[in-house]
C-alpha cells in the first residue's frame, strides 16, 4: 500500500487539502480501484475515531489559575482601582488642607479684627480652590457663558468680564462661600497665576477704593462698589494685582 | 503612570489573545511529552515566555504563534530529560505483522476503544504523532502544520499518510493481541 502513488493522495483528499483537478482525478481512480476505495474507506473510520475518541486534553483544573498567578504583576494591574487610589489621595489632601487651614485660623479668630479674619478666609478659600478639580464650576472665558451660570445659584448679579486683551483671561467661574454665605469667585489667570475674584453683595451702598494686604504670602485686594464686595486674592505680586483690579473696578 | 497604563493596555490584549489557547496548548504538550505533570510545567513556562516576547507578535494568528511556543518549549525538554522520546521509536514487531484482508481491518479499526487510541498515537514516533494531532485534533492545515512544524506542505502530507498508517498497524496488532486474550 505505501508503495501506491495514489496512497499520499488519498490522505490529502481526505484532508479537503486537494485541488480540484487532482480530486476528479483521483475520484475516477477510485471507480475502478476497489484497494483504494477500501483504503480510503478505512482511513476516514480511522479518521473518525481519532475526532470522537475524547482524545482531547483539555487543560487540568487549576492550571489556568497557576499561570495567571506566575505573569508578571502588571497582569494584574486593573484600571479601577487605580484611579479609585488617586481620588482618595486627592479627597485625603483636601481633607488635610482644610483641617491646617482651620487649625491655623483658629488663634486668628481669637483676637484679629475682622478684616484680618475676612482675608483669612478668602486665602483658605483660595488655596482651597487650587486643589485639583475646584478651581471652577463653569469654565469659558466668556462673559456671556459664565454671568448667566451664576443665575438661580445666587441671589445677586456679579458683574463679569473678560481681560484676554490685557493679559488677564477670565477662565471660568464657581460657586463659594465667604464668612458663610454664598458668593461669586471670578477666576482669572495671569501666566502661571490664578487670581480668584470673590463678589458678595453689600448691605452698604458707599463705594470703597481698593485697597491691598498681604496674608499667608498671598495678596489680596479689597473694593465695595455698586452694592458688592469685591476680594482679589493671588500668589501673584502687587504690582500686577493692582493692574487687574483697576480693570475690574472700571 | 504611562508605563503603567501601556502595561495595562498590554496584559489586556495578551489575556485577550493568549490566554484563550490554553487547551490546545496543553493538549499539544501532553501528546508530545506523554505526562501530564511535565505538560503543566511546560505550559506554564510558555505562557511566562510568551508573555515576555508578546510585544514581538504582530497580530495574526495567536494560536499558532503560541503553539510554536510550546513546541519549542517541549522539544527542548525532551533533549534534557527523555532524548530517546526524540529518536524514532516504532516497533519492527509491529510493523511485520500480517495485517490481513481489508475488510476485516476496518472492521477492527471500527470496534477500537479511546484507550486503545490513545496507547497506539503514544507508540507513535514522536513526528508523526505531532502532525496527526495538530491535524485531527487540532483541525490545522496542511499550511498552518507545515509552518509551525517547520517542513513543507509535501511532508505534512506524507508524514500525515505513512503516521495514519503506522497508527492503524499498532491499533490491528493491539486489537490481535486483546482478541488472544479473550479466547
């Protein structure tokens, strides 16, 4: 039989791996060829009891589990958790900030006047306000996106404009709260500086020029005019302070 | 951060490509290295070795590039620990026994058990064991068996014919053998 030229032959065509050519051939072959056609006959039972013997091995239990175990770790590295992780640093920082931040305002309350709280508290909020995703509740530089948010959220309109021209952009704008009660931050940026503008209303009506102190290493800037109290805090320096409160109090 | 995240983005695609052929290769490596405890090993080791050059697969077919693999890893353990599985192991006894008419052959081939089966492929030289398995259980091509085995197309298909026979001189000489027994 191995001898037989046809014999490969038969394999292959048994195996659907011959060209059709070969096939009509081989199939004319096996009319008047009884050893062939006995043999092919044989080797498709062969065939058959190969596929249906359950010769297969699949894989033990718990070998799937072993080799997940024995990859590299960063197999295991999921994506949830990962940033689950960051979000809490970051609640944890705020947490932490704040409770320093009240710590050292505590003795200030106990004998400062009342301006002296006030800058205080509009420098807590302003670094409260840089801790990542709090700087702004609407971000559009402008005017006409950002006054109208405030709408429905305050019981007061705070006048809002933008300073790309002068090298001061409004970038957006947040809900805050000074002293207790609500009020508007302005958030421009100078370079690298955030600059946030609190805006409340005043029960007096006089206007007040600005006038600047310095907390913490922060600077701050404060102005009454048409019913509100303005307060500009920033890292930035006084000079450059000046030029954006002289826009803001045009 | 970004290594991390590309590490991520890395052990995904591999658990999505690889991780899958796990049967067939474990099927693989038990047909050729005939043990079941030395198969797991050398799964294991072809997956940590095919995790660490995943980067080098250029998408394609991800079952044959791990089977390769694990042929690899299997042949070079049979060089260290059992280098007589490598040599061609056929029995002459088998091979001059008078099979006998056609017809009574197939009826015999007909009536084998899976143990019988199973007793006959692991008496086969390891070649073509390799290449009947890949072909009949695997459900490879002649192409597909002739790249990853590494021999043309021509080969393949003699070694499937002459490996197919062998098997059923083995399984008619075991088949004989039972027969005595019972009389």
């Amino acid at each position: 039989m191995t001898s037989d030229p046809y014999a490969p032959l038969l394999h292959a065509y048994l195996d659907s791996e011959l060209d059709l050519v070969r096939s009509l051939e081989l199939e004319e072959h096996l009319k008047s060829c009884p050893d062939c056609a006995q043999e092919l006959w044989t080797q498709q039972t062969l065939r058959h009891g190969l596929r249906s013997g359950n010769l297969y091995h699949h894989a033990p239990a718990g070998l799937e589990a072993r080799i997940r175990a024995a990859l590299p770790h960063e197999n295991k590295v999921v994506e949830m958790p990962r940033r689950s992780f960051w979000n809490w640093a970051a609640v944890a920082a705020a947490i932490i900030i704040a409770l320093i931040l009240t710590w050292r305002m505590l003795p200030s309350y106990l004998g400062r006047s009342g301006t002296d709280i006030l800058a205080q508290e509009v420098v807590a909020s302003h670094i409260r306000s840089l801790q990542p995703g709090h700087l702004l509740d609407v971000e559009s530089t402008d005017q006409h996106t950002v006054k109208p948010w405030f709408n429905g959220k305050i019981d007061f309109a705070p006048p809002v404009k933008d300073f790309s021209e002068e090298g001061f952009p409004l970038i957006g704008g947040r809900l805050d709260y000074i002293d207790h009660r609500p009020a508007a931050a302005l958030v421009y940026q100078r370079n690298k500086h955030f600059i946030n503008v609190f805006v409340w209303p005043e029960s007096e009506v006089k206007d007040k020029p600005a006038r600047t102190e310095t907390a913490e290493g922060y600077n701050i800037a404060f102005w009454e005019r048409g019913g509100m109290y303005f307060c500009a805090v920033s890292d930035l320096n006084t000079g450059e302070l000046q030029q954006l409160v002289q826009l803001l109090e045009r | 951060m970004p290594d991390v995240m590309q590490g991520v983005g890395n052990s995904g695609r591999f658990e999505q490509l690889v991780l899958p052929h796990l049967d067939a290769a474990y099927n693989l490596a038990r047909w050729l290295v005939r043990n079941p405890q030395d198969a797991q090993d050398i799964v294991q080791e072809s997956y940590l070795r095919a995790f660490k050059f995943f980067s080098g697969f250029q998408g394609g077919d991800s079952r044959a590039w791990l089977l390769k693999i694990v042929r690899n890893t299997s042949y070079t353990f049979l060089e260290k620990n059992k280098p007589a599985s490598l040599a061609d192991e056929f029995d002459e006894k088998i091979h001059a026994t008078d099979t006998g008419p056609p017809d009574v052959e197939s009826e015999m081939v007909r009536n084998v058990e899976s143990r019988m089966l199973r007793e006959a492929l692991d008496a086969l030289p390891l070649n073509f064991r390799e290449i009947l398995i890949l072909r009949e259980l695997e459900g490879m091509s002649y192409k597909e068996i002739a790249e990853l085995v590494e021999v043309p197309m021509g080969t393949v298909m003699s070694s499937l014919a002459r490996g197919r026979e062998r098997l059923r001189e083995i399984l008619l000489h075991a088949r004989e053998k039972e027969g005595s027994r019972d009389v």
